[in-house]
C-alpha cells in the first residue's frame, strides 16, 4: 500500500494553490487598487508592471483545479458542489478580468477604455472575495452524505465566510500595494505607501478575528491550537506574525522598497501554514482525510511522475522571468 | 431526466462548444505556422515569412481566449459533474493532469520564444520554438482526446465495489479502442478546418486585390489542403464509423436512422426520425447504401435501434440531424477542394472569383462540422457518460435548478460579451490585406498569452534602474 502518495499529493497541490495565492494575489490586488487609482497614466504603469507575468500566475490555480480532480476526485466532487457559486463567480470574474488586461489597450475610445477598466477592477475584486468565500466555505466545514455533497446552494453564506471574503480582498489590495511599491516610484509610489499602512492594519484585525472564530467553528480545530502538545506546533505562529508586522511596518517608515513586499509575503505563508496545520489531515473538513479522498496509489502515481519533471522546470522558468523583469516601470514604457 | 441535469448538459454544452473552437484554431494554425516558417528557412521567399507574421498575430489573440475558456473547463466536471468525477476521475483525472501540465509547459517555455522572439534568437532556435509549440498543441489533444474516447470505449479498468472505475493499465486506457479513429478524425478535422479559414482570407483579399501576393500564396496551400485532406477525412470519419459500429452499435443505429435489423439497409438520405412511433417519416432513402457504408458489405445489416432497451437510446434528432450536417458540410469541402484543383490545372486559380465566392462561403464551415461532429458523437453517447457503464442521470452534482440555471445563464452573458469581443478583434485582424514586409506581433501592448516568458523583455526593455 503506497500510503506515501496521499501526503506528498496533498504537499503539492497545497504548493499550487499558495503558488496560486502568493503571485496571483498582487496582481488581482493591483486591480483593486483601481478603486483608488484613477489617473489613466497611472493605471497604464499599474497594469504594465504585471502584464508580462499575470497569465503565468494564473495557471496554478488550473494546476490546482486539474490536480485536485485527478488525485483527489472525491474532494474535488464534494467541495465544488458545495461552493458552486462562489467558484462559477470567481471563474467568469478571472475571465471577465483577463480579457480586460488586452482590451483596455486595444480600446479606441476613452469610453469604452473606462468600461474595460471597470471591468479589471470589479473582475479583480470580485474574483479576490469569491477566494475568500470559499476559503471560509471550506473551512467551516461541508456536510457529506454517500459520498456526495449534502448541502443546499447557499450554505456556505455567513457571517465567517464574508469575513473571510473581505480578509482576503484587503490582503490582495494589500499585496498589490507592496508589489507596486516595489516596482514604482515618485507619487504613485508614495500613495502605495499610505494605501499599504491603511490596509496592514486592516488585515491584521481581520487576521485577528479570522483566526480567534476558525477554532470555534470546530473543537478539533481549537485542539490543535490551543492543547497539547498541538501549541508546540502552534504557538510561534502568531509570534512569527507579530515580528513579520514589525518589520513591515519598519520598512514602511525607512520607505524601504521590497521589504514590504516581503514581509506581505511571509504573512501569507504564515497565515497559511496556520490554515495547514488546522486542515491537517483533513481535505474536506470535518470529515474527509486525504487519506479518505485520494485516488487509487496507480492514479496518483502515474500523474506524479510527469509533475516532478515538469514542476522544477516550469519553477525555474518562472524564477528567470520575474528576474528579467524586475526594475522600475515608469510612464511611457512598455515591457513588450 | 431532470431539469437541474438538462441544465447542466446545456452548460457543460455551451461552455465546451464555444471553448473546444479554439483549440481546434490552435492546433491547426500551430501547425500551419510551422510549415509557414519550415518553407521559408528553406525557400528564402519573402511572401512566407510575411504569411507567418500576419497569421502569428492572430494565433495569439486565439490562443489567449483559448486559455480563458479552458480555465472554466477545468472546473466544469466538478461543478456540475461531481458523481462522474468521484467515480471517473481516477481514470481520466490523470490524463487531463497531463493536458494542464503540457498547456503549461507550452506556455511557459515556447510560446512567448515564439511570439516575441524572432529578433532575439536565432531562425533556427525560433524555428524549434514553432515546432515545438505546434508539438504541444497536439500532445494536449493527445490527452483532452485520450479522457474522452474513454468515456465512449472504457477499457483498462475495474469497479471497485463502492461503484468507483479505478486504472488497472494506462496503456490500455489511454489507447483505448476508439482513440487512434478519434485522434486522427479530430486532427484532421482541426488542420482542415483552419485550411478552409486560411482559404476564406486569402479569397476575401484576392477578391480586393488578386495581385496580392500572400493572399494568392495562403489560398493556394488551402485549396491544396481541401483537395487533400478534405477526401482523407472522408476515409477516417468512415474508419471511425466502423469501429463505432463495432463498439457503441446504438449510436450509429440513430446517426443512421435505422430502427429495424434488415440485411441490406438503406441509407436515409433525409427524413424525420420519429422515436414514438420507431420509424422515420417522410424519409428519402437509397437501397442497400447504408449496408454498404457501416458494414463494407451489399448484404450487411445495420444493427437497429429496436435491438436496444428504450432507455438505452440517445436522443434522435440530435444525433440523425448533425451527422447529415458533418457529412453534408464535408462533401461541399471536397467539391471545393475538387473545383480548385481543375482550376488550378487550367491556370486560373487567380481567375476565378466564383470559387473565391465559395471559398469565402465556406470559411466556417470547417468549424461548423467540427461542431457537428462532436454533437453527433457527444450527444451519441447518452444516456451514458461512461458508456454502458454510467448513466448521465447518476453523473450530476447535487445541485438544485435553480442554481444550476442562474449559472447558465451568467455563462452566457458573460461569454457573449467577451467572446463576442473576442471574435470581433479575430476578424478585424483577418479583415486586415497582409502586406509585403509584415511584421510580427505589436511591441506596443500586451499580450495576454505572453505567457511568463521573458523573451520579449530581453532586448525591448530598458534596463534596470540601479540599486533595485
């Protein structure tokens, strides 16, 4: 019994998607940013500095979506289900986002230019919030009968997932504010500044409160954070958040120009081992374990062996652009 | 059936319709540039490198919303289809993994070579890109077609007793019965379709213009194309019609309108098929063809409907009426392809506005059989999704109506606005006279299937400010 492929599965699908949530993120959080930004030199320096990157981002989360239903079939058919118009909303927003990027260059007129930026923004914010809802559906538990999703359509609604929704949207906003200090200067960069010490606070309290409700929703959950020997485990991440808070903040006063950035980065790994270590072992909480979920050791395996050749690859090349491109996108420029 | 299911199928209908366009595009202009690229390393003429820059521009618009709508498609099976993934998806799950991880690939590493890359590398290295590009296009054919001929001849598998289909042999289920017919009909029908596109515009220009150079050279190597290829894929769709004869005998009993085991069948040219009453009305028929086509034989018989249970029977109408739509559209292919060859032969392809007419005429129609085709074989194979093995009805999500039809109907609105966009920008590009000196992809704006590679910044950007 190859008892080894369920965790090293679950190991990379969970790489995907924080794969997915790490460079996706800023680049849905600079069309939030939209919101705010709206001088149209600026949104063309805003939208450059993640144009040659974004589609590449995208794709994990097929990879996530792909993955899941080829080694993990039966979450895949219980958690889809469950959170059916949380995941079509999100997916008609990334495709409404996607061909806004193309189609606010391509815009004859300041009219329809305006439209399609529009629609970047609320595909991009919408999109944000629907990962939060189903981060939360998730999260709080899916009812399972004959293995099969047993809910009605709109059970993953409440006052936790919106929580959630809302959490993730300021995290998102809050990463392309960082991403764009990076990548900017002069005024625009000053603002992101501002937005980026705005929005930290806001996402710590949410942080906050996301994290003391997600032990409620479940006594195995609250076992594991505040039991033990579950609190060895458990207990430098919120010291590990605190220190990541200070030097963000830091950087911020030394107007420092990546290490915001960072430090947005490590609270999302962190944040998300949080996630891991309350999921664990556990796939479609409360009741599936990977274990439970995971296609036949022959499925996974087969898959496994073209993912290990082609993943580090792909890694590498990903790493090679994101070097290429780094440096200051300025008015004017364009990085085709 | 239910309604939330009949929604679903429609949904699951619309949104693979509308996507599995654009692969087709795809695989067929991947390999078109290929050649274009190959004959101009070889020949040295200007004309084809202008052709492969004109169509290079338009292969990046289409490959870009190609991968939008396969993002939806990757979820579409567990929205909608949960039963079917948790009892398929040990089987199939991989091989669509496989199709992710190949798009990937592609993507990441040739694609943008090829887009952005031709004043940065070498000819040749741009040249491995293209074909490496147009490799991968078919290698997630490969796969996509591998998980869906399984659905219609299952093999390389057990039940388990929870009523889950688990692998016992890849190879057996990837090269399942009817994959090597479906492979090579589908390729066939990609690069054929996009010949009769390539036609359509060169036509429409050398309409404007019949001096114009690239436009005599693209219609030319379409008309080749229809003339060749059009009557092989008679002889591949017949080959794939045997071996559905032999395998899923119910679904060529409805494409043939057959309802009674006579030997000698005729072939129903037209008619209407009339389930209730098992016959089919008004139906115009020739004696003896139809015996000949699915069997080989004056004498053979075509296995009937009333040979199956009921319930076992996919929908007629569907079925009888897109079959005789592939066929008919695929027959005007091959009279297209016919009349340019003796136009050709009497040296008047560039004469001829007629057959520019008709070949303008016929520029969907490759994806419009296409289409049909796969309604013919989709729709063929209900009331099952595994066929014989799992019924539709035991596939669906638990989800209620009403979400599944709100769904549906946001599907379709949103693909309306942006397909219809997208579709627009395809046109206006092709409506576009290729010109002597064509230049690539515009540096200017991005390119959303740039994908992440950093070719285009590697000379065109400036360089980094110090001190980042």
């Amino acid at each position: 019994m190859a008892n080894w492929l369920p965790p090293v599965w679950a190991g990379l699908i969970a790489f995907a998607v924080l794969a997915y949530v790490l460079l996706d993120g800023f680049d849905l959080g600079v069309g939030i940013l939209f919101a705010a930004e709206r001088d149209a030199r600026d949104r063309d320096v805003i939208v450059n500095s993640v144009a040659p990157i974004w589609d590449g981002n995208e794709t994990w989360l097929v990879l996530g979506g792909g993955g899941l239903l080829a080694v993990f079939p039966l979450a895949y058919s219980i958690i889809l289900p469950a959170l059916y118009p949380t995941i079509i909303a999100m997916l008609l927003s990334l495709v409404f986002r996607g061909v806004a990027f193309e189609f606010r260059f391509r815009a004859r007129r300041a009219a329809s230019r305006l439209w399609w930026d529009r629609a970047f923004l609320a595909g991009s914010a919408l999109a944000a919030f629907c990962q939060g809802l189903s981060l939360g559906g998730l999260l709080q538990g899916i009812r399972v009968a004959d293995r099969a999703y047993a809910g009605g359509w709109l059970d993953w609604l409440n006052g936790f997932t919106v929580l959630c929704g809302l959490a993730l949207v300021v995290g998102y906003a809050l990463q392309g504010s960082c991403w764009l200090i990076w990548r900017t200067e002069g005024a625009l960069q000053r603002r992101c500044r501002r937005y980026a010490s705005l929005l930290g606070v806001l996402l710590l309290a949410l942080m906050v409160v996301v994290s003391l409700w997600t032990p409620m929703l479940n006594p195995s959950i609250s076992g594991k954070w505040f039991g033990y020997p579950g609190i060895v485990l458990t207990g430098p991440v919120p010291i590990l958040v605190a220190l990541v808070a200070w030097r963000f903040w830091r950087g911020l006063a030394r107007r420092e120009h990546l290490s915001p950035f960072l430090c947005v980065q490590a609270w999302f790994v962190l944040s998300y081992i949080g996630l891991g270590i309350s999921f664990w072992p556990l796939i479609v909480p409360p009741s599936l374990t990977i274990w439970d979920a995971a296609a036949p050791p022959a499925s996974q395996l087969f898959l496994l062996v073209g993912t290990v050749i082609l993943i580090p690859i792909i890694l590498t090349y990903t790493g090679y652009a994101y070097w290429v491109f780094r440096g200051k996108v300025r008015h004017g420029e364009h990085y085709h | 059936m239910t309604n939330a299911i009949i929604l679903a199928r429609a949904q699951f209908a619309f949104t693979v319709g509308l996507h599995i366009i654009l692969p087709a595009f795809s695989i067929g202009l991947a390999s078109y540039l290929m050649v274009l690229e190959g004959l101009w390393l070889r020949t040295g003429r200007q004309v084809y490198h202008d052709l492969y820059n004109y169509w290079l521009k338009i292969f990046a618009v289409g490959f870009a919303m190609g991968v939008v709508s396969g993002l939806v498609m990757s979820y579409q099976f567990g929205t909608n289809w949960a039963r079917f993934s948790d009892r398929v998806g040990p089987v199939i799950g991989p091989l669509m993994g496989y199709e992710v991880l190949t798009a990937f690939f592609l993507e990441a590493g040739f694609l943008g070579v090829m887009l952005f890359g031709q004043t940065r590398v070498g000819p040749r290295l741009h040249f491995f890109a293209t074909c490496c590009v147009a490799a991968g296009t078919l290698m997630s054919a490969f796969w996509i077609l591998a998980a869906n001929s399984w659905m219609q001849t299952p093999a390389g598998y057990t039940v388990a007793p929870d009523g889950r289909f688990l692998p016992t042999n890849y190879w057996e289920v990837i090269f399942n019965p009817s994959f090597p017919y479906r492979f090579v009909h589908m390729v066939l029908a990609c690069y054929l379709s996009l010949a009769l596109l390539v036609g359509a515009v060169g036509a429409w220009h050398l309409l404007r213009d019949r001096q114009n150079q690239a436009a005599r050279t693209m219609f030319s190597m379409a008309m080749w194309m229809a003339a060749i290829v059009a009557p092989l894929q008679l002889v591949a769709g017949d080959a794939q019609g045997l071996n559905t004869a032999e395998y899923q005998p119910a679904k060529v009993a409805a494409m043939e309108g057959d309802f009674e085991t006579v030997p000698g069948s005729p072939l129903v040219l037209f008619g209407m098929p009339n389930a209730a009453e098992g016959r089919v009305d008004f139906s115009l028929e020739i004696p003896r063809a139809g015996a000949l086509i699915v069997t080989h034989s004056w004498n053979g018989a075509v296995r009937g409907l009333n040979e199956f249970p009921r319930e076992n029977w996919p929908p007629l109408p569907y079925v009888f009426w897109a079959f005789r739509a592939m066929v008919g559209l695929g027959l005007l292919m091959i009279a297209l392809g016919w009349w340019s060859l003796v136009q050709r032969f009497r040296r008047r392809l560039y004469a001829s506005p007629l057959l520019w007419r008709a070949a303008v005429l016929m520029g969907p129609a490759g994806f419009m059989a296409l289409l049909s085709g796969w309604t013919v074989t989709e729709v063929g194979r209900q009331p099952f999704t595994a066929y014989g093995l799992l019924r539709t009805a035991e596939s669906a999500s638990p989800i209620a109506t009403p979400g599944v039809a709100a769904s549906l109907a946001a599907f379709v609105v949103v693909y309306f606005i942006v397909f219809g966009a997208g579709f627009l920008y395809l046109l206006r590009l092709m409506a576009r006279r290729p010109v002597a000196g064509e230049a690539g992809p515009p540096s200017g704006v991005p390119v959303r299937s740039a994908g992440i590679t950093p070719m285009p910044a590697v000379a065109g950007a400036p360089a980094p400010a110090a001190g980042d």
